[in-house]
C-alpha cells in the first residue's frame, strides 16, 4: 500500500531532509485535500518525537478527518497511546520509547499489549543500519535486524525508516529493507526517501508498504497514479477479507 506523510512541526505541515533541515511547509487543511482518495495517512508529531512540543490539536484534527490514520511522535506512555486511538487512530507508532539501555524496553512493550497488538506498531528508524532514536540524534548498540527480531511478538507491523536516505529523493537502499523483511514476518512499512515507482514496484514484491513524503510533496512521483494504486490496493484487502 502506498501511504502519504504528514509531518508536523512548530504548529504546521512540514518535509524535512534527514529529520533536521526544512525543506517546505505547507497547509493541513491542503494536505488532507490533496489526499483523498488515499485510505491510510502517515501522521507524526515531530516536535512530539523531539520533545521540544507537541501538536496534538493537528494530530486529532487528522484522525477525526475521515482517514484511516497511524500515529507516530511522542507516544511514550499507554495512556497516550490509548488517548491517540480514541481520537479514531487505526495504530499508535512507538518509535523512540521502545527503547531503553540501548535494547527494547520489553516492560514497556509488555505494557502495550493491553491495547492490543494489532493497534501497535514499532518504528525502528535506522542510520547505517543501527538504531537511531531521539528524533534521530542517538544511535544504539544495536541493528535494525536485531531489533525487528526481538521486538515481533510485540507487534503486528514495524515502520522502517532508513534516515540515511530519509527526505533526499534520491532512493532508499533496498539491500537494507530485504535483511529486515526476512528479520520478521509481521507487516512491515518503509520510509525514507522513496522516489520511483520501481522503487514502489519492487517493495510491494518484498511485501512492504511504503510511505511517500517529499516525492509527493514536490510532484516527483505522480500524484493521481499513486491514488488509483493505493485505492486498488486498499480494494484487494476488502475483497481478500471478504473471501
């Protein structure tokens, strides 16, 4: 499935190259316009992630908008996440605070569980292929392979961010997303500067959703070719339910 970003920081929509330099701003009530016809949003809380903030009135403004919506950015508590999914998010990403000592926090995971696996689900954001958490400033001891294998039975799907590549346009190592595909047989959504449709063709082989942000920001990628895929695809999972 090909998901649309929308980032949040300082109060407004924003793309950001590598998480740190802004690349463009731009209206969330255009956003939510431009997107429909996608049936998942991308939803993240920057500021949230960084601790320097939040933009909670945006996020629920997006998960009452009509989409199905996962939400990523500051989600270090149950009682967060449970409050993120009453707003009527479909999944809370927990990214950062699934960390601790520089391995999963399997407490806190643990914890998680209350809500239900399949509401969760676990970012694993990468630099060179370690772990990087703290809005990408910290990078643990530990591979985006190893992680993904500890962290499954906590899990109905991962988000893969390769930051490496993240907000560049310039495409995202598939090397990196086949040794976690074959880490874990949870769903798995990749990020990280994505920016052709055989970039798209070939994650949909690996079993990979992928979410488009500065691609689609900036009309690299087409916008109307990607809503059909997205809608058709979203119309095979009905169907495969339905059977």
């Amino acid at each position: 499935m090909i998901i649309p970003a929308i980032d949040f920081q300082g109060g407004t929509v924003v793309q950001l190259i590598q998480g740190e330099q802004k690349a463009l701003e731009r209206d969330l009530q255009e956003m939510l316009e431009l997107f429909r016809g996608f049936p998942v949003l991308q939803i993240i809380d920057l500021d949230a992630a960084k601790g320097e903030g939040n933009n909670g009135a945006l996020v629920e403004r997006c998960c009452r908008a009509g989409y199905r919506v996962r939400v990523g950015g500051g989600i270090r508590s149950v009682e967060r996440a449970r409050q993120v999914l009453d707003w009527g998010a479909e999944q809370v990403i927990v990214a950062s605070a699934a960390f601790r000592d520089g391995k999963p926090d399997f407490a806190f995971l643990e914890s998680l569980q209350a809500l239900r696996r399949e509401h969760i689900m676990l970012g694993v954001d990468a630099r060179n292929g370690q772990v990087a958490v703290g809005g990408w400033r910290k990078l643990l001891p530990l591979t985006s392979v190893e992680a993904v294998r500890l962290m499954e039975p906590y899990t109905a799907e991962f988000l893969f961010t390769n930051v490496d590549t993240e907000g560049l346009m310039q495409g995202i190592p598939l090397d990196r997303v086949r040794e976690v595909r074959a880490a874990t047989n949870a769903g798995l959504t990749v990020a990280g500067g994505i920016s052709s449709l055989e970039e798209i063709d070939a994650l949909e082989a690996l079993r990979c959703n992928s979410v488009l942000g500065m691609s689609l920001y900036t009309g690299k990628l087409p916008l109307e070719v990607l809503r059909q895929r997205a809608m058709q695809a979203a119309n095979k999972q009905v169907t495969a339910v339905d059977h």
